[in-house]
C-alpha cells in the first residue's frame, strides 16, 4: 500500500486516481488545512471505488506512527506541505515547521515502520535564477526564497539520510509549473483566496469570479515581453510519480533527483491565447509591473527522468487548456 501524504491536494488527488487506475492500493493522509474532504469524494467517483483517507498532521509523531501501525505501508509520496512562496517570506516558522519539521517526523515514523522507499515533491525552486533553460539537475542551487529553501533542505536531509542508511531508495523529483486537471473535470486546482499562480487566476477570469487577469511585466528578455515558465499538465505529473513509484519498488537503493518538466517554456501570453482558443472566452488582461522575486525565463531539462524512469510528458498546452477550462466551467466554485 502507497502512502499519499497531502494525498487531498491537488498534485496527490490526480496522483492518486493515475496509482489507482494502475492498481495499486493506497491511502491518503491529510489534514485538510489546504484541501477539502469533498475532494476526496470526488476521487472516489473517478475511480469507482472508497479510497481510504485518514486526517491528521504529519508533524504529529502520534498520528504518523498510528497510520504506519494501522496500514501495510511500503512506500511513502510525499505531497504534504506548504507551497505559496509570498506566504514564506512573511511567515517563515510555518514554512520551516510544515515543510522541514513535519518531514523529519514522517521519516522518523517511516524508520521505526522499516519503509524505506519514499518520493518526494520537490520544486523548479531550488534552482533560483538559473544561468541556462532548459535547466539539467546538475545547475546549482540558489533558491531565491523561504519555500525554496524549505525544500532544498529536505533534499539535503534526505541525501544525508541515505548516507547513513544506504538501504533507502529516494526518489527527488523537481517539478515545473503543474497545470491542468482530469479530463474528466471532478477534480483540479482550487486555491483558497484569490490565486497566485497563473493558471488558476486565468480560469477564475474565464468563469467571472475575477474581472482581470494583471500580467506580471511586460519588458523581460523574452520574445513577447512577458515571463515564460515550463507548464506540465498535472496527469504528465502523476504519470511521472507513477513512474519514480515503480522505480522506488524496485529497491534501486539510490538517490534519484530528477526534474518533472515538459522541456519547453510559454510566455504568459501564449498561455493566455491557447486558453481563450481552449474555452472561446475572452480573458481582459492588463500588463502591470513585473511581480517582485519573478525569474524571466526558465524551463527545465527533461531528459534524466526520460533515461532513468522512462517518463516523458506528453500533454500539449492546449490539452492543459481545455482541461483546466472543463474543471473550472463544470465548478466554477471549485470544491465549494
Ligand atoms: P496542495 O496545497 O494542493 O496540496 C498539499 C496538501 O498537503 C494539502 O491537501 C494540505 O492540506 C496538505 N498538508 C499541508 N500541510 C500538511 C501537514 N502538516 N500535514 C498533513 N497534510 C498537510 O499543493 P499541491 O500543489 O498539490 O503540492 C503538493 C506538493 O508539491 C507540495 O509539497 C508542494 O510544495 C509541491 N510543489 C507544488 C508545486 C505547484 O506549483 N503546485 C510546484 C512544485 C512543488
Ligand atoms: N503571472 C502573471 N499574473 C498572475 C500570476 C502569475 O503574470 O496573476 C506570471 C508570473 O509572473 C510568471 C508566470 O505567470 O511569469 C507563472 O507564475 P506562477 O505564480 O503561476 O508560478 P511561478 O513560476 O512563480 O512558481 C510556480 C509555483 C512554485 C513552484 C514553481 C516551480 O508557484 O511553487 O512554479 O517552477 F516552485
């Protein structure tokens, strides 16, 4: 059975419906502080079947421990944690506990259970500004904020881990940008508030929950001014989970670091025309002042996850566009 820590969320709902379409068994662990348990409804809808989903916080070494004694645990995804980089920099503490505390917690519980194969939610972020796009694993890294280094800490401590203890097999995967949602539409992204990222914020446009989108800088370097990120449909990501999954089962006894990217990047205003072609709604948008602690252009190196899990994304950005724009129009409210 596959333990899905923030298993409610939205990387770990789609995570969850790719391992349970392919058989695997697993069981959720949240504690709901940025999803709802309506979601994991919706999950259970998809795949036809109850999906086993236990609340609690992994900073809890009483509920961590609790789960591994009542579950036939033998890998661990680990999705749990906080993600929004303006939140980190006003409350670092939170970020810190959430994201490097509660992973400790987690591996403690996960050494007195004796499950060593674990595979965790790192970021394009601990790469900061980078020298060259596409970006290769082997860049240095400079995270330019609090959630990066969040998790770059958790990358050094799980590298140390192993040191110590060569049996485990981890797997570090480096996302991009995740976008998009099933093609079904009963589950996607539903940021509490008003969202900072940008897909989010264009389809909360497209239904009207938002007049305007506001595009962050006009004058970068790039060829039509605006910032250009490397957009990965969420189901190529949960496909390259399932991917780093089977690779962990096999007990290569490694650390593996690789990036989950498409390659490529698209400016904002590509992004923002494939969506209005994808959903024949216009989105009004503004070119405001460029968005403090913004890289212009960055997209990652796919190629090591290609050779070492044999995992490539394969979704185009039109796919993320009408996928994005299905959920959104079939819940305009989200999960609400
Ligand atoms: P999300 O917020 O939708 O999912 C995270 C889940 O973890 C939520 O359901 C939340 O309730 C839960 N959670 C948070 N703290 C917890 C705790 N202490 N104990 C138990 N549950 C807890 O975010 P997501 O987009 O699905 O991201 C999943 C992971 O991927 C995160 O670690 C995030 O940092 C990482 N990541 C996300 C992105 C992105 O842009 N979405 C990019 C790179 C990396
Ligand atoms: N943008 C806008 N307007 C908005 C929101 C974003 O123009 O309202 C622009 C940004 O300036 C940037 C691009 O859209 O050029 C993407 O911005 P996002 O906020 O969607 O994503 P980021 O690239 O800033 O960061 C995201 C996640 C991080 C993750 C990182 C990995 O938020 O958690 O991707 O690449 F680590």
């Amino acid at each position: 059975m596959i333990l899905l820590t923030g298993g409610a969320g939205y990387i770990g709902l789609h995570t969850a419906a790719v391992l349970i379409e392919a058989g695997q068994q697993v069981v959720l662990f949240d504690n709901f502080s940025n999803s709802k348990p309506l979601a994991v409804k919706r999950l259970e809808a998809i795949v036809g079947r109850a999906v086993p989903c236990v609340e609690g916080d992994v900073r809890s070494r009483a509920d961590m421990d609790g789960l591994f004694d009542q579950h036939p645990v033998n890998a661990v995804i680990h999705f749990a944690g906080l993600k929004a980089v303006g939140e980190s920099a006003n409350q670092p503490l939170r970020y810190y506990d959430n994201n490097v505390a509660g992973t400790l917690v987690l591996l403690a519980a996960m050494q007195r259970a004796e499950v060593r194969r674990f595979v965790f939610s790192s970021s394009a972020c601990v790469y900061g500004e980078p020298d060259v796009s596409p970006i290769p694993e082997s860049a240095a890294l400079r995270p330019a904020n609090t959630y990066g280094r969040t998790k770059l800490m958790v990358e050094e401590i799980l590298r140390d881990l192993h040191v110590a203890a060569p049996g485990w097999s981890i797997a570090l995967l480096r996302y991009f940008n995740p976008v998009g949602a099933h093609p079904g539409g009963q589950i996607g992204e539903d940021p509490n508030g008003i969202p900072n990222n940008l897909m989010p914020f264009v389809t909360q446009v497209a239904v009207g929950r938002l007049p305007e989108l506001q595009v962050f800088g006009g004058d970068y370097p790039t060829p039509d001014g605006s910032g250009v990120r490397d957009y990965i449909h969420v189901m190529d990501l949960a496909e390259g989970h399932r991917a780093a999954l089977d690779w962990a089962l096999r007990d290569p006894q490694e650390v593996l670091t690789a990036n989950l990217g498409t390659g490529r990047g698209y400016s904002v205003l590509e992004l923002v025309r494939a969506f209005e072609k994808a959903s024949g709604k216009p989105i009004p948008h503004r070119i405001v002042a460029r968005r403090a602690g913004d890289v212009p252009a960055y997209w990652g190196d796919p190629s090591l996850a290609r050779q070492r899990l044999g995992w490539t994304a394969r979704r185009t950005l039109d796919d993320i566009c009408r996928d994005a724009w299905n959920w959104q129009r079939r819940n305009p409210q989200g999960f609400a």
